[in-house]
C-alpha cells in the first residue's frame, strides 16, 4: 500500500500586515511562494493553491504561482486546490499543467471543479445558467486529452475539434488528475467514469457523514472494471502549540470570513457554539495542538479509506507569521504521526 499522504492547500487570502492591514494581493503571492518553500522544507507531500477571482483571495492564476513555487522547491507535488474547468479552456488547462510537469520534472497534478463562487462566469462571458452542462462537456473534452492521443470531439459550447496529440505531452505517464467534490453522488459516479481520483471537500459536518460516497465511488469503478483509485479530502484547519492557542488564533478569523460570505449568500453568522463544534472530534475543522489534529486526521483516514489529507491552513486574515508557525508544526509533528499511525 502506498504511504499516507499529507497536504497543504490555500486560496492565498489576503492576510494581516504588522499594520493591522490587509496586505497586497502581490504581497499575499510572494507570501504563498515562500509558504510553499517552508511545506517543502518540512517534508509535506503536497501544496495546492486554489483558483478564485475575489478581492479575498489572491490566486486567479494558480498555474504561474506553481510555476514560481516549482522553481523553489525540489520534491514536494505541486496542484490547484481546485482548478474552475466550467470557465476555462480544457485544452488550455491540460497544456498549463503539462508545462508545469515538465518544468518541476513531474511534479504537477490537478484538481477539477466547478468552484463553490461563481464569479469567474461572469469574468468570463459565460452563462450561470449551463453551471452543470458546461463542467460536463469541459471534463469530457479534458478527459480525451489526458489520454495524449488525437482527439475528435464535439459538444455544444465550443467548435468540434479534431486534432493530433495535445502538446507538450507528460513525460512518464498521465497527468495526475482528480475531481473535487462537494458531496453530490452524481458528482462521485462521474469522477470514477473518466477514472479520476476523488477529493472531498469538507468544510461543515462530520466528515464521517462521506462514507456512503466512498463506497459509491468504488462500487461505481468496480462496475466500470477500473482498478481501485485514491481517495483524498480538502478540510479547514490550523495548529499551534495547544489547543487552546490554535482555536483562539483560528476563531476571529473564521467568523470574519464566514460571516462575510455568509451574507452573500444568506447564511446566518456562525456562533462560537457552531465552532467550537465544528472543532471538536467529530466536526469538520481540523484546529488544535499538533497530537489534536493527527488523531483527527487518523480518524477521518481510516473511516474514509483515505489516501491523502489537505489542510487548507489559510483562513481569512490570519497574520502570516501564524500560517508560518501552522506548516513547521504540521510537517514536523502532526504528518509524522500520522504517517507511523497509519502505514501499520
């Protein structure tokens, strides 16, 4: 069996200067970079950054920030906390990131979706109203061009297309590909028809309450006589010395952010009864001291049959030196635990 994998994802949201202010977008990037350089150091698996087109977050093109982080680093695999493939180009997403392999000498991978904002429709001429038809059309179109053979394909938001093999191809196989997935079964029986690997994304609930789709995905790949494929999560948390320090360093930071989106999209602000529930052993934020955080992680591992864990560490404004401070301690405590917990 493989070794457990353990990640770190980020949207590269804006944090909070010595001023008290946020800080540039340019600032939040350079800060992502040198982020990725520390996950690398410390021995994590994997740092994905997340497409978004939002004032909050800085990342609207995660494929250069990669590209940066790549020529920094030397081990660590390198992908997109979500790549928005309803919006794009699939041909162009597949050329990006065969790029970014060659340039990290085979260290890239991708995570699709259809993104949980939608601003990137309207940024891009697109209708909100063929949400779903077009992720469906774009995934099938991305799919035949993974395989690097010619492609002719046809559908009804682009020209047909008939042409050789996508250039340049992935050396040594095929592009590392998964589909996120917020928990619609339709969504967990399409990853596994194209043969994509499937990531969760948790942000609310019990984690546990995934289980029946992980037995769909492989009771669907069985069906389709694929072979078994690996399975991550995408959840929320933060790690500091004691629990204590980490739920409070965390909690002004979550209310801020889901407060603010909350009222975007009418939900109620979170309380800290809400939270702290959340933040306990079976809810979705993975917050505390390291030894905290491994046991969850255990936990939501073995009950999701899971191959990796992203933390997605970066939460609203969160000074930086706090995002630093979360790495050292998740790569040199937590993932070690974790790794002896679970290669038994």
């Amino acid at each position: 069996m493989p070794p457990f994998e353990l990640g770190l994802d980020t949207f590269g949201d804006r944090t909070l200067g010595a001023d008290g202010k946020l800080v540039s977008h340019g600032q939040a990037l350079r800060d992502v970079v040198e982020q990725a350089v520390r996950a690398d150091r410390v021995g994590l698996d994997f740092f994905g950054v997340g497409e978004h087109h939002r004032e909050d977050f800085a990342v609207s093109a995660p494929e250069v920030v990669l590209a940066a982080i790549a020529a920094r680093t030397t081990r660590i695999r390198l992908g997109t906390a979500v790549t928005i493939l309803s919006t794009d180009d699939p041909i162009r997403v597949f050329q990006r990131f065969s790029t970014l392999a060659a340039l990290s000498n085979g260290r890239a991978e991708v995570i699709l979706g259809r993104g949980s904002f939608t601003e990137s429709f309207a940024l891009f001429g697109l209708d909100l109203r063929q949400y779903e038809l077009l992720f469906e059309e774009k995934l099938e179109l991305f799919a035949a061009v993974r395989e690097q053979q010619p492609v002719t394909w046809q559908g009804e938001h682009r020209a047909a297309l008939k042409t050789g093999r996508v250039v340049p191809p992935v050396e040594n196989g095929l592009l590392p590909t998964w589909v996120g997935v917020g928990g619609t079964p339709r969504s967990v029986v399409r990853a596994a028809h194209y043969g994509f690997n499937l990531m969760l994304a948790i942000i609310g609930g019990e984690p546990a309450r995934f289980a029946p789709l992980v037995e769909l995905y492989h009771q669907a790949l069985t069906k389709l006589g694929k072979p078994r494929l690996p399975i991550g999560v995408h959840a929320p948390g933060h790690v500091a010395k004691t629990d204590a320090q980490a739920r409070e360093e965390l909690w002004p930071h979550f209310l801020e952010q889901r407060t603010r989106i909350g009222a975007e999209r009418g939900w109620p602000p979170p309380t800290r009864a809400q939270f702290e529930l959340e933040a306990g052993p079976d809810g979705a934020i993975f917050v505390g001291a390291p030894q905290t955080v491994a046991e969850k992680i255990i936990r939501t591992a073995k009950t999701l049959q899971l191959s990796r864990f992203d933390l997605k560490f970066a939460n609203g404004a969160m000074p930086v030196e706090q995002l630093h401070q979360s790495i050292e301690l998740i790569g040199t405590e937590v993932a070690p635990r974790v790794r002896e917990q679970l290669s038994r």
